[in-house]
C-alpha cells in the first residue's frame, strides 16, 4: 500500500520494535542499532473500579535478557531503561472487556504489547514530528494513554461501555486554535472523502468523518485530526502537507460539546511485509 504514494527512500522504520505476547511466551527481538533483546512475558495484572468495571491500572511483568522487572501499561507512564534497553507497555488485552465498540485503535490479539528501543535512544527520529497546536505545550487540558473518557459525561456509571482515550485530546478555544501538521505526509482522508485506494483504513465511521482529517507518513503511520472547525483546501484529499504547516486545520467544540483538538498519533501503522501495530 505504501509504494503506491511513497518512494522506496522514504519509507523508513521507527526507532522501536513491537512485540506482542501472550503470558509465558517469548521473543528474541532485533533492534534498531542491530542489538538483540529476548523478551518474555511473565504476568500481566489488571485493576477495576468497582463502579463501571473500568481498568484504572494495568502491570505486566517482564522478563528481559534474563532480568525481571514490572510496568505500568499506558496512562502517562514513559519508556523506562533496564536490562540494555528501554521498554514500555502501550495496552493489555483486558481493555477489551465492555470497551467502547466503534474503535479499536490497538489491534491487539494476545495477553500485551510491548516497545523496545536500544538503550539511550531517543524514542523518535529528531524532525520527523511536532506539536500539532500553535499554543504552549500542554496549556490546557488533556486525555490519552487509555484513560477512561470524561468528557460528555464518559464516566457516568450509568454508562456500560468504556472508551479508554487512545488519542492524545488537546484542549482549544473554539476557532482560536489552530492545528498544524505534526507530520510530513499523505492526506488520504479529509471532510469524509477519502482516496480510493485507502477506503478500507481505519476511519472512525460511527458518528461521520465529515470534521476529520487523516495523514499517512513515511513509517506507515496515520495521523488523525478530529472535531475541526474548518479545514484548510490544501488539506484535500490527495494532497501532501509538510510537518508544521501552518494553518492546515482548525479546532472547534462543535457538536460534541468539547473544547479539544483529539489528535490520534500512529493510530494503525500500515502493513508492510506483516502487520505491525504501534
């Protein structure tokens, strides 16, 4: 799907590797600066809230060239450096239970996931990625990392399903915000009209796409910018946009009610020769 829109020199890999595993089984993985790292899956535990049955915590333990250690999955928790390498845990498979059923952003068919990056990397290639809103970093408020939702009453008790928030919502002013594009990239979706060679990409239909934009990068990755007041015409379908691009988007509270900019990073990456979720 990619030799369709990018040259061969600019398809290029992330600085992780992802693996997937189930409890007791293990992997022996190469990494970017060619190191090896064996990587088993000991545990993983999870803990709910007694209210909405919602995962508020989720550990796995690792085995990791021959040394043990536990993570925290997700919420805001950052890579952390043992045994020669870095390595977090973005999702574990209990999320599944009475999640939200329109999305599924993580792919994920056994127990966890794990990245590894070599030890002292950085965990994104410098210049290929900048904040997609021209205000200060984190000037308002913000969800993501699989939090469970609490805007438009998300953690009612009343309500069964959960959306743990995969996306990164960046809280704005309606109209006064503008988005920019965190990516150099592909627009293969904008105002709900997508190229027809990516009409089977993982496009949010439940509520319509009409105020959604979706960007296609050089590792594969999409990047989806929701909830816009207004999106720029050179952000049509078709078209390429430079990482920064000034007033590509812009955000609005709109129906929903939010004052937010979601912005889902790498929501699928493309598969190359398998299929590889981030």
């Amino acid at each position: 799907m990619l030799s369709n829109v990018l040259a061969p020199a600019e398809a290029s890999q992330p600085l992780f590797r992802t693996v997937d595993l189930d409890i007791g089984e293990t992997q022996e993985l190469k990494l970017a600066d060619g190191a090896s790292a064996k990587v088993k899956l000991l545990a993983v535990t999870e803990t709910r809230d007694s209210a909405r049955d919602a995962v508020r915590r989720a550990e796995v333990k690792v085995e990791i060239n021959g040394a043990v250690t536990n993570l925290v999955s997700a919420t805001y928790h950052l890579p952390v450096t043992f045994a020669g390498v870095q390595i977090d845990c973005p999702i574990t498979q209990g999320y599944y239970k009475n999640r939200d059923r329109w999305e599924d952003s993580w792919g994920l068919d056994k127990d966890a996931r794990l990245r590894l990056w070599p030890e002292g990397s950085p965990w994104l290639v410098s210049g290929t990625f900048v904040y997609p809103a021209r205000q200060r970093w984190f000037a308002t408020s913000t969800q993501m990392g699989n939090e469970p939702a609490y805007v438009d009453g998300g953690e009612s008790p009343s309500r069964r399903e959960i959306y743990y928030h995969s996306g990164l919502d960046i809280g704005g002013c309606e109209g006064m915000v503008d988005v920019l594009s965190a990516c150099e990239g592909l627009v293969v979706s904008a105002g709900g009209k997508a190229l027809p060679e990516y009409a089977d990409a993982p496009f949010y239909k439940p509520h319509g796409d009409y105020d959604y934009v979706y960007v296609l990068d050089s590792q594969g990755w999409y990047y989806r910018y929701a909830h816009l007041k207004s999106i720029d015409p050179a952000a049509r379908a078709g078209e390429r946009v430079k990482m920064g691009q000034k007033r590509v988007f812009s955000s609005r509270s709109g129906k929903r009610k939010r004052q937010s900019i979601p912005v889902i990073v790498a929501l699928r990456q493309v598969p190359k020769e398998a299929t590889t979720l981030v």
